[in-house]
C-alpha cells in the first residue's frame, strides 16, 4: 500500500501497456483528520493486487495532471 503525497514527472519513461482491468476505489476519514482517497486494482483471482491512497492535496494536484494530460494534449506544457 501506498500514499501518495507528491507526483514528479518522469519524461524519461516509456508507457507499458498491460492487460485492462477494472479499479476499485472508496473514500474515508482519516483517525488523525482528513479525507483519504483509495484506488484498488485487483488480481485474476479477485484478490487486492495493489492499493494507492491519496490524501486532498495529492488528488488536487493529481487533478491538474489530468486536465494537462487529457483536456488539451495538444497544449502538453511537459513535453518539447
């Protein structure tokens, strides 16, 4: 399991494609205050495969890499 508290962008990867599969997700409060956001992809055998938790200001900036990524790709302020 993971939370995620900060994203960097890594121009020097390449994508890999995998097999599709669906994510599970819910959201909670935290013991020590706050919302927590978590996604779950899962196995074959429907066993939790991996957990990525997100605290308000990671999806906030998460957020802003999807706008970048998706609504204007042609405008990419990443890539040359």
């Amino acid at each position: 399991m993971s939370l995620i508290t900060s994203f960097e962008y890594r121009g020097d990867r390449n994508a890999r494609f995998q097999a599709e599969h669906k994510c599970g997700w819910f959201y909670d409060e935290k013991p020590t205050g706050g919302r927590i956001l978590q996604l779950e992809t899962y196995a074959k055998d429907g066993s939790t495969s991996q957990i990525m938790q997100f605290d308000r200001r990671a999806v906030g900036e998460l957020l802003t890499i999807i706008a970048r990524a998706f609504l204007d790709p042609a405008t990419d302020p990443w890539k040359p």
